[in-house]
C-alpha cells in the first residue's frame, strides 16, 4: 500500500474500453507460457487486489472467491498485498494462509508480490507490524508461490518465469503467458515508491547501511523488470499479438498525480518511461492493471510528445483495503473494442463498516 495517500478508497470510473483480442487453451495446456484456449469466443478475466485488510476484509473475502468462481471466469490476476501494512508482521502463516485462499479458486490465479509483502515488513508501519528483513520475506514468498512454472488455484495453467532465464534465475515472481492473440505479463513493481528508500522520506527510519541495501535490491531488480518487459513486448510483436496486459502492484503515480515530493516516486524512475516506450512502439492495444492506493480507476495517463493521449494504451486500478471487489475484464474478439472492463459488486460486501 502506498504509505502516503492523496485519494481516499473511494470508487471513481472513467468508462473507458480497449482493443486488444485474446482466445484462451485447456486449464492446464501442454505448451509453456500458454493459458486456456477458447479459439475466438468472448471470455472474462478476474482482476483483484490490495485484500483482504482487516478482520472484515477477512470475512469478505470468502465471498469475493465464491463470486468469483460462480461468474465463469477463464482465470484470475492477485496484483499484490496479502494484508493491510498495519495488520499485523510478515509471518509465515501469512503466505500459508494466503496460499489457501489462492488454491480455493477454481480457476487459475496468477500472483505478482505487493509492498505489504515484504518491502514494508521491516517496521514501516511500527514495531508490531515490523521485525522481517524485507528480502528474505521476498525469497520466501517466492517459494511459496512461484516455486513451479503453474499458477495457483484448483486448476493450473502454465507460465514462463523470468527465473528461467540464467541471468535472472532469482525473479521466479515474473512471469507471462499467452492467450490467444494477447501476451499477459506480471512484474515485481511496488509501492513504497518500489523499494527504493530515502533517509525521512514516507517513514523511513533505517540505517544508512540497510537503506544502501534495499536501494541495490531495487535497481538489480527494476534492471530485470525492465528486461522482462521489453522482453515481453518484443515477443508478443513477433508473435503477432494484438494485445498486452501488464500487471504490478504500485501505483506509479503518472504524471505526478498525487503531487509528490521526488524521493516518493523516483522508484518508478526506470519501469514508467520504458512502458511507455514498448506501449507506443506495439501495434496493438496495451493495459496495465495495479493496485496499492485502492482508488478504483480506468483511465488513459500516457500521452505522445504532442500531449495528444496514447489511445492504445488504458491504466485498471484495481479496489483494495475497505473495498472487497473486483474488477472483471471482458475480453470479445468480435467487437474492434476488445477489452471491456467493469467493477463487480461482492453480494454482502458492499456496506457501511
């Protein structure tokens, strides 16, 4: 979660829908990187996030996964925080606990870490929530759920892990898979202005040893995000795919929106401008899809050098923290706007707390 709020958890929409074509292959396809194929029929896609927080986060979420999985979904994105940053420490039975909630959907879910993870299990949000080196809750979170090339849920499907690639053998949470005509991508991209702190700055408190050693794990990191992502781009362009959905947790604060001091966003200094490049130089229609302020939006943040907006390309923040739901992504190869996105009201989680 983004340690410094400029927008409430509010629900804002800007309807807004994107071309791109997408066909899904058997829940548990024999071809790596490949999700379910249903050749060109229309199919949905679950996007969710930043949950549960709170005991009533935890009562509501079993009924987001019951919603879920009565609504025929083809599969689901997890874009990050198993909890609040003030729910409690980072131990084991968080991921253990989470790892169960994930394998009870029916259909595959695939996972990209959040900075209530790890990033922020040293102490961010005080003592009691504190007391984990960040980078070895990382690691044991990567054991937890990206230990395979399948993704969770009761059925699997299988994906391509950045860590299959010898120079980037430890990022196994990166991953990509392919659904048709479009090229889904995860990457470990957080909040917390993505790992990379500063003495002061949105509660850091560290010595100036340990604030060096999670700035190195942010930029040989970020140096694989953006790897991944180019990586990504270009096979998708070689495929011929008409689309691309990127999903990560933080919120990367598009052209400055909360109005924030450098040291807060500067994480993003990298990943941004490379997306955008690889949006601009695709044909096809590109999304991304985050969490981490819990302000549900869909909009068009990027734009040319000309300030005219880049049409192809649509930002899905998903809900998150007091919000239980969903967003459910609509994917119609017949319809030249091929990605349709709408939130998806939880029955019973929808309530004055």
């Amino acid at each position: 979660m983004r340690h410094l709020k400029r927008l409430s958890a509010a629900t804002a929409v800007v309807a807004a829908t994107v071309g791109a074509t997408v066909a899904l292959a058997s829940p548990a396809p024999a071809h790596r990187g490949e999700g379910p194929d249903r050749g060109q029929s229309p199919y949905t896609v679950a996007l969710f996030g930043d949950m549960p927080y709170g005991a009533a986060g935890r009562q509501e979420y079993p009924r987001l996964i019951q919603n879920v999985n009565e609504s025929g979904i083809a599969f689901s994105t997890f874009d990050g925080d198993l909890k609040a940053g003030g729910d409690g420490p980072c131990t084991d039975q968080l991921y253990t606990q989470s790892l169960e909630w994930f394998n009870s959907f029916q259909s595959p879910v695939v996972v990209t870490p959040g900075d209530n993870d790890w990033t922020d299990c040293w102490g961010r949000y005080g003592a009691a929530n504190g007391g984990f080196d960040p980078e070895e809750r990382l690691e044991h979170e990567r054991q937890v759920f990206f230990s395979t090339d399948r993704s969770l849920g009761q059925h699997t499907m299988r994906l391509e892990r950045e860590s299959s690639e010898p120079a980037y053998s430890a990022y196994s949470e990166n991953a990509r898979w392919s659904a048709g005509p479009v090229l889904y991508v995860t990457l470990n991209v957080q909040g917390s202005n993505d790992n990379l702190p500063h003495a002061g700055v949105e509660g850091e408190s560290r010595p100036e040893a340990e604030i060096a050693r999670q700035a190195a794990e942010h930029y040989a990191r970020e140096e694989a995000d953006v790897h991944w992502l180019d990586e990504s781009y270009a096979m998708a362009q070689r495929l011929g795919k008409r689309g691309v959905m990127v999903i990560w947790q933080g919120d990367p604060d598009f052209n400055n929106e909360y109005k924030l001091e450098p040291g807060q966003y500067d994480g993003f200094a990298q990943i941004v401008p490379a997306l955008r490049r690889d949006v601009i130089a695709f044909p096809g229609q590109s999304v991304l899809v985050h969490g981490d302020s819990h302000y549900f939006k869909i909009d068009k943040p990027l734009n040319y050098d000309n300030g005219q907006v880049v049409m192809k390309f649509t930002r899905v923040e998903t809900f998150g923290a007091a919000n239980t739901q969903w967003v459910q992504a609509t994917v119609d190869p017949r319809d030249p706007n091929l990605f349709e996105f709408s939130p998806r009201a939880v029955p019973g989680n929808v309530n004055d707390r």
